[in-house]
C-alpha cells in the first residue's frame, strides 16, 4: 500500500468514525460522561485515602524513631542517634529526617537534594507542604519529654502518581471509547433497520404493483380473442335483426330471435368475467368452491384459446372449499392455461380438473387443481426455472415471464403450493395444491329466480337512468312485469320527482350518472328523507358495484335478464312492506 | 546526595567526640580543655553538669517496683549522698520535672542513707568521716557513683571515655535490688553491643 492510498484510506475512516459518532445516541455520550466523573470522583477519593493513609504510616514511623533514639538523644549518643536516622534512608519516600533535642536544636538528622531539614523544630500537628508531608513528634521517655522528630514524606512518588493516573486515564479512555463504538454501532444499525423497513414497505408496494401487471398481461392476452369474439357475436345479433326485418315467417323468426338471445347472453357473460377479472383489488381470500368457480370461467377459457385447442373440464361435486382470492385464483388458473396453450403449437387438450387430497401424516386436507396439457412438455432443468419472473422461453413480445410467476406467488400467498410434472414431448401437468377451508361456503342467492309478477295492483316505480335507449327497454320491461313507471334523467330530477309526486313505491336506480349526485348518494337521500320507499341499484361497473354491496345496497348487475329484475323488485318490496 | 547534619564548628574543633551540650554550649573552648587535661581532684563544672543531668534522665528508663513509694502521691526522691560534687547545677536540673508522675525531691544526706531514697548518687566520701557507706543490698534504689570516687559496688558508674561521659551499668545488680532497666538505656551502657 502506497502513503497516499493509505492516508486516504485512514481519513476514510476517521470520517466514516466521526459520521457513526455523530449518529452515537445521547445516551452514550451521557454514560461517557458519568464514567468520566465517576473515574474523577474515584481517583480524587482514592488520593484522600491515600493520603490519610500515608499520614498514618508516617506518624507511626516517626513514633518507631522517636522511640528507637530516646536514649541515645537522652544520653549525647549522637553516633547511635545518626544510626536510627541513616537506617530511614532505605526508604525512599522520606526526604528529610531529623531528631531534635529537647531544647529543639538538632541533634542528627539528613535530607535529599531538594528538601530542608530544619535547624531547629517545634512538634506541631502534621502538615502538608507542597506533595510533602511533614510529621513531628515528641520523644518521651515515660513523662520525660527528651527531644523531637521531623519526618518528612513525599505523599507519592512522582512516577507513581503518574502511573496510577495513567491506569485510570487508560480505563476511562477504554471504557469511553467501548460505549462510544456500542452506541456507534447502534445507531447505525437502527439506521439500517430504519432503511431496512423503507426497502420493505416499498417492496410491498412494488409486489402490489407486479401482481396488477400480471394480471394486465393476462389481460393482454384476452384483449385480442375477446375483441374477435365480440365482433362475432355482435355480427350474429345484427345479422339476426336484419333478417327479421325481411322475413314474416313466425318459425323462422323465433329462430333468429333465440340466436340473437344467445349472442347477447355470451356477450354479457364475457364481459362480466372480464370485469371481475380486471378488478384491482388487494388479497381478499374468500371461501370459494373451486368447481363453481371454474365452470364460472368457462366463456373466459374458451374464448382465450385457439380454434385448435379443446378445453374440457373434470369438475366433480362435492369438493372441499378453499380460502383464496378468487381473482387472483382465476388469474392463474389462466396463466396456467395460456402457458399450456402456447405449449401446444399443433394443438391438442387441455383438461382442467380438480380433486380432494385427503391428508396424510402432517400434511392438511387440500383440494387439487390441475391443468394438464398435451404439448412439448418441459426438459427436467428448466422445471424448477418457469416460476422465476421473468424467465420466458417465448419470443420477443409475446411473453413477459411474469404469468408463471403469478402463479407461484399466489399459491404461496394462500398457503399452498405448486407441483409441475413433465415428459417432453407428452406434456405438462401443473397443479395447484390448495389446503381445504374449515369455514362453510357462503350462502348464495339463486340466480334464476321464477318471474314474479307485480300482483293485484299496479304499483309506480321511479326509474332514474340517464341512458334514453336504457331507459326505453326498462321501462318496457317494467310494464311488461306489470309495473307503471316514472323516467328520472338524473338523480337531482328524481328527487324533486319524489317530493311532488306521491305514491312511488320503489326507485330504481342507475349507478354513475351525471349530475351533482351519483346513485349511491341518491339511494342514502332517500333512505334518511323517505325510509319507508325500498331502492334497487343497477350497474355494469363491477368497483362501484363493491361499495354498493359493501353498504348492503340492493343491486342488480347491468346487463340483466327480465327474470333477475322481477326477483330483485318482488325482494325489495317485499322487504319494504 | 544526602548528607548528615551535625555540628560541624564542633567537629572541627574536636575530632574524636564533642560532649559540649544545651546550655553548657558557650563554654566550648573551656570544654575542650578540661578534656584534654582531666584532674580527679578538680573536676571541670561542664562535666558535672553533664553527670547531674543524667541522674535525671536515667529515671524514665528504669522501672521501679510498685511498693517503693509509701503513698501514690510521695514524690521522686533523689539522694546525694558524701560530697555533692554538683552544687546548684543539680537542683536547676530537677526544677519543675517530674518523673511517672511524680514530683522530684533531692535530698543531700550526708553519709547517712535514709530509707524512701529512688535514686542514691554516692560521692566521695567527706574527709571529716571516713566510715565507707553500707548499703543494704535488696533495696530498690538506683545506685549511682563516679568511677573516680572510689565508691564501688553501684549499679551505674559514670566514667570518661574520650572525653565524654558515659556510664556502665551492672544489670545484674540492679535486678537483684528489684529494678528493670530499660534496654533502651542498657545498649548504650559501656560494654554492651549497641543496638
């Protein structure tokens, strides 16, 4: 490593430790501070100790002397006195030692370089002179005072302070630093964590965002059958009127009105589907039963196949329900089902079908659906790649990789899973594997109710449509169930139709309409101002159909049969009277 | 380098040992010449005092047995016994000093020795009596006399010793008559290994 590398290395560090530092929690810097003051504290206590300490030894070495030279300094042995004194010189920490006569002259005594030795000494309490400390005492023998004794100590040793304050500047260096680079450390981790959960929110929000896009291009791929499928049927009703206009025979007639009927009834189931389908909606689980519901889809399959391609459905009775979201259940029973086709470029079959698991050992009770396919099969390595995202083995254009994918996640997501079978050559079989439900399956309303007529009397029935063409045909059909009705083109003129005219028993509505109120805010006007008068929404818009529901509105799904009508109005008022 | 502090006016005057002490310090030069010449007929006042200031010190470092004194509050007494070879200087000494406690009385005897004596320093004999003092052996009296008296059988005797003062002491004398003497005091007697 080169100097300038190193020195950039080394400011790189020292910033990223100042930036961590400065993240460091006021906590740390507080617990830095105490341990500071309380090392303070502690070494200041720990100097009075001593000192108290080193008082003690010296008034008991001075007293050890005083005793020791009584009678050599009684007695003019100076040689003896000098003796006990020199002896003193083996400890370092003394740096004047003296004995005294009793007149206070001295007798004996030496010093180190630096330090006085008085020439004459008075006993005195002890006291510090500088880092000194200086001891006298009396020398007695018995109640004979005989002379004194100066001692004079160095509380500590200069290298032995410094060391002693080196080793607790050491420690509190240590300690500082450990909880500086704890609290460091710490606050880079909740910045991680803070980071962490931003990534996670907005990869929920991108998974949000994906599952529409899989749905979108499974939309893609119906737009272009659907769109055909329509302009066949389309082609159908008009062909159908056109020859009604030109022909008189009533057989024949009645032949072309029953293909029209049909044409129209396809249409509308298709676009019922589509809408269902292309609902945005977060994960609903609702407790479906899969054999319903894929027999629900059948328009749906059919018309996004080739001419070539056969569906057939093996759908039992009796299977157990299943807690999904049935859009989403859909969306990949298509993707499936859409992957099976593409897998078969000469054609073949698909066959849906669906199947109780029972449990065994630790694995629940789960139902099966499996779409298996007559195509080119998939070769053993590639397997365990088709549910990657992206991963497509279609042209530029045709595929995204993202439908299989779909299907992965949604199994998981409703605590399944996914099992693929393969031959190349004899086909692929997928199939879902989805644990059975405990709950019961919703009570469903029966679809095709009897026709019921109006009754005994003729009842009036406001019918708010902003559509004359709409209108027309409800209006007639209302007279035909036998009921007079009242046109509203909005809702704002339907409820000054309501204050003037008396004896509207019903009002059925139309959803979006222009105006200042929709039809779900005429339906609440009249419920707080006439409660007594029942409502019947109608719609082909399967969001605004949600909140409607969501409020426990009456509601009838645009298009709709007469039958549908007359069961949803005999309901109403029946629930009104 | 440390150094020892002495006296160095005194060891330059008098190499071996200087005795020259407290109040007796200006008459130095007239120390230094009694030393060097002693006489045991005219012996040099310094001396003297030296001596009477150690009957004194001597008290503290011995231990008398508890019956010696007749009353908790009797005094000290110090008996000088023959010729008082000290004068006034004696009596300066002991003014207002106590030993144990107890007050100090001197007592100059003559050549009779009372009872109730703590310490008995013997002089020379007066010149009017020549009978030699008998002491009653077993008494706990400190016995004290100068080697150049001609008293013997004490159990301190001052003698000379390079100009100084010093002392000898019988141990074994002074248990028999009940005292203790201090070690203290015995290692610095003459003869004795020092401390």
């Amino acid at each position: 490593m080169d100097g300038s590398h190193f020195k950039v290395s080394v400011t790189g560090l020292l910033s990223r430790t100042a930036r961590r530092l400065a993240m460091t929690p006021l906590v740390a810097v507080f617990l830095s501070i105490a341990l500071l003051i309380g090392a303070l504290t502690l070494a200041i206590q720990n100097d009075l100790i001593g000192r108290a300490e080193k008082l003690r030894q010296s008034e008991v070495q001075a007293q050890i002397l005083a005793s020791s030279v009584a009678a050599p300094l009684a007695f003019d042995d100076d040689d003896t006195t000098r003796e006990f004194l020199n002896a003193l010189r083996a400890n370092s920490e003394i740096q004047a030692a003296g004995a005294y006569d009793v007149k206070g002259q001295l007798v004996a005594g030496y010093n180190v370089p630096g330090a006085v030795l008085p020439q004459a000494s008075r006993v005195a309490p002890p006291a510090i002179a500088g880092r000194d400390l200086i001891v006298t005492t009396t020398v007695r023998q018995g109640d004979t005072v005989l002379g004194s004794i100066y001692l004079r100590t160095a509380i500590e040793t200069w290298p032995r302070r410094a060391l002693r304050y080196l080793g607790i500047a050491l420690i509190v260096v240590m300690a500082s630093l450990l909880v500086a680079v704890l609290g460091a450390s710490y606050a880079s981790l909740s910045d991680t964590h803070r980071k962490l959960q931003a990534e996670i929110a907005s990869r929920q929000q991108a998974e949000e965002a994906l599952r529409q896009s899989q749905k979108m291009e499974a939309m893609g791929q119906l737009t272009g059958g659907v769109a055909h499928d329509f302009n066949n049927l389309l082609m159908v009703a008009s062909s159908g009127l056109d020859l009604m206009d030109r022909t008189t025979d009533p057989a024949k007639r009645e032949r072309l009105r029953a293909g029209i009927r049909q044409a129209v009834d396809r249409g509308a189931k298709l676009t019922q589907q589509l809408l269902t389908f292309a609902r945005r909606s977060p994960m609903h689980p609702e407790v479906i039963d899969i054999g319903d519901r894929i027999r629900g889809m059948d328009t749906l399959l059919d018309r996004s196949m080739r001419e070539d391609v056969t569906v057939s459905l093996d759908l039992p009775r009796g299977l157990w329900p299943i807690e999904v979201d049935p859009s989403q259940m859909e969306v990949a029973l298509l993707n499936i089902a859409l992957n099976a086709r593409d897998a078969m470029p000469d054609g073949g079959t698909i066959t849906i079908s669906a199947t109780n698991i029972p449990g065994q050992d630790d694995a629940p009770d789960r139902v099966s659906v499996a779409v298996a396919d007559t195509g080119t099969g998939i070769a053993a390595d590639m397997t365990a790649k088709i549910f990657e995202p992206f991963f497509t083995t279609k042209g530029v254009g045709r595929g995204t990789g993202l439908g299989l994918s779909q299907v992965y996640g949604f199994a998981h997501s409703s605590g399944g899973e996914v099992k693929v079978e393969s031959e190349l050559g004899r086909g692929t079989t997928i199939a879902l594997l989805i644990p059975r439900s405990q709950k019961a399956l919703p009570h469903k309303a029966n679809e095709h109710a009897p026709m019921i007529g109006a009754g005994d009397r003729r009842r009036l029935i406001l019918l708010v449509e902003d559509d004359d063409s709409v209108a027309v045909m409800v209006t007639e059909m209302l007279a035909t169930l036998g009921y007079d009705s009242e046109r509203a083109e909005n809702a704002d003129i339907a409820l000054k139709k309501l204050e003037r005219t008396p004896g509207v028993e019903l009002v059925l509505s139309d959803m979006v309409m222009p105006g200042h109120l929709n039809g779900l805010d005429l339906v609440r006007t009249i419920a707080k101002r006439w409660p007594a008068i029942p409502t019947v929404l109608m719609t082909g818009y399967s969001d605004a159909a949600t909140s409607a529901t969501d409020e426990g509105i009456r509601l009838l799904l645009k298009p709709y049969r007469i039958e549908e009508l007359s069961a949803h109005l005999a309901a109403a008022i029946g629930s009104a009277a | 380098m440390a150094h020892l502090i002495g006296r160095p006016v005194l060891r330059d005057l008098i190499p071996e040992r200087a005795f020259a002490r407290r109040t007796l310090r200006t008459a130095l030069l007239c120390v230094a010449a009694a030393a060097a010449a002693p006489s045991p007929a005219a012996t040099p006042p310094l001396e003297q005092a030296v001596k009477a200031s150690y009957i004194f010190k001597f008290a503290p470092f011995i231990e008398w047995p508890s019956g010696s004194f007749a009353a908790p509050a009797s005094p000290f007494v110090i008996c000088l016994a023959g010729q008082d070879p000290f004068g006034p200087v004696i009596d300066e000494v002991v003014r207002g000093q106590k030993v144990a406690g107890r007050t100090i009385a001197l007592r100059r005897v003559g050549s009779t020795v009372p009872a109730g004596c703590q310490i008995l320093f013997l002089g020379r004999p007066a010149p009017s009596n020549n009978v030699p003092l008998v002491l009653t052996p077993g008494q706990p009296v400190l016995t004290i006399t100068d080697a150049g008296s001609g008293v013997g059988g004490a159990i301190i005797q001052f003698v000379m010793q390079g100009g100084r003062v010093r002392f000898q002491i019988d141990d074994a004398g002074a248990r028999a008559n009940g005292l203790v003497i201090s070690s203290k005091l015995l290692g610095l007697s003459i003869g004795a290994s020092r401390p």
